[in-house]
C-alpha cells in the first residue's frame, strides 16, 4: 500500500515540473534572438567592442570588454519582440548586426558588420562576425577606415512603393558608426505627395559618434518595416559605404 502513495507523489512532482517548464515557454515566447558570434583572433587587442543589431524595426547596443576578450571568440546575444506597433516578425526578414573594436580612448580601430535572414522567428539566429572574407556581408572579417572625415551627413532612404500603396506606418531605421536614428511615418500620407510612389526620408547625423567620427569608407545601413510590406518581408534591409565628403548619402532601402 505504500508504494501507491509514493507513485502518486512522484506523478504529482513530474507534473508540476512539465507544468512549470510549460509556463516557462509560455513567458517566454513572443521573442527571438539575434546571438552574434564574434571572431576574435584577427583583432590586435581590443580594449572594447561595441556590438549593435537591428531586428522587427527595433535596435539594441552592447558593450563587451575585460575578460569576455580574452578569448578567440565572444558571442553577443540581442532579445527581441516578434510583435510590435509596426510589424510581425517573419521568416524571410531581414536585419543586420556589426561589431567595433575600439582602442583605449574608445575611438574605432575596425569594425565587421553582417546583414542577414531571420529564420527562426521564436528562437535564436546566429550572425558569425569577422571569420569570412571582406567580400561577404555573411561572415565578412574586420576592415579598418582611414577615410577623411565627413561632416554631419544625411542620410536619405528612398523607399519605393509603387507596389504597396495599402501601407501606412512605416518605420525606417538607419545606422553609421555605431549609431542608430529612425523614425515611424504615415507613408500613406507621403505616397499622396510623391510623383513616382517613391518616398524619401532624410537622416541628419549632426553629431560625432561616441567611438569617432564619420569617415569616407563608412559602412551605413537603412531598414524599413511595416506588416503590409509582406510578402515578401516585413523588414527589409539595404547598405552601402560611403563613397564621398559631401553632405548627402543616399540608399534605397527596398
């Protein structure tokens, strides 16, 4: 007769263990991630790394420094909603992420930066960064910029939509040398005012950046995203290095 209580017992805690692990899921869920792999091995001491991403409309920054260097490798790992004001997120969309490394003095000495696929939309991605080759925004290694300086830059993202005319708000993210602007707009409204159904949104950068100014051989990205853009994707994102001194900069972001 005791072993009937005992079985019991153990049912009941298996139970509230699968319980437990269940409801873990469920908080959990709504999220994915962006785990970016950095390669260490090619960087001559890096007294920091600057690590940012962009996802689903949204962006994050990281720091990484003391011991996490000390390896040949560190990984980064960026949380983010499926579901937002803007948009769902989907398994063809697309984000970016870069790496910079900074000297003592915080300044930028390289940086690598991919630009990739969400394939999993509740889990986690990984974006290898600094262990391809410089033609490949897959894995591409770090690069160093000796450019001169470019003098608060705009950024103007051309966002053609002569087939979605439905969309309304529309959030675009830009990003150079580690720092993000964006802006939600009633791309509704703006279609109404456009000749060619092509929208443009300028990005002022007046700013130095924390880890060094803007230089000709800047690597800058632009992302748009709304859920009317689907199919194929709900974000899509473009890049492209700057290729001059002057005061515009433009992108076209789909």
């Amino acid at each position: 007769m005791l072993l009937l209580p005992l079985v019991m017992a153990g049912f009941l805690i298996l139970s509230l263990f699968v319980f437990a692990s269940f409801t873990h899921r469920v908080v959990a869920a709504g999220k994915f991630t962006i785990d970016v792999r950095i390669n260490l091995k090619k960087l001559d001491n890096p007294q920091k790394l600057k690590v940012i991403a962009s996802a689903n409309g949204d962006t994050q920054v990281k720091n990484v420094t003391g011991n996490d260097l000390n390896s040949k490798s560190t990984s980064v790992s960026f949380e983010f909603n499926e579901k937002n004001d803007i948009v769902n997120v989907g398994d063809r969309d697309e984000y970016f992420a870069c790496a910079y490394a900074l000297n003592g003095t915080n300044q930028m000495e390289s940086y690598s930066c991919v630009e990739g696929n969400i394939e999993k939309t509740n889990g986690k991605n990984i974006a290898n960064i600094g262990s391809g080759e410089r033609r490949t925004l897959s894995t591409g290694s770090f690069q160093t910029v000796d450019g001169p300086e470019i003098m608060n830059p705009t950024i103007t993202v051309s966002i053609p939509l002569s087939d979605r005319k439905d969309v309304k708000d529309l959030k675009v993210v830009t990003m150079i040398k580690g720092e993000f602007e964006s802006k939600t707009i009633n791309a509704r409204e703006l279609l109404k005012k456009s000749e060619h159904n092509t929208i443009i949104i300028p990005f002022e950068f007046d700013k130095t950046p924390e880890i060094g100014p803007i230089q000709k051989g800047d690597l800058f990205f632009a992302c748009v995203s709304a859920d009317e853009l689907n199919p194929p994707e709900g974000t899509e994102c473009e890049h492209r290095q700057t290729s001059h001194t002057g005061h515009l900069h433009n992108l076209v972001a789909r």
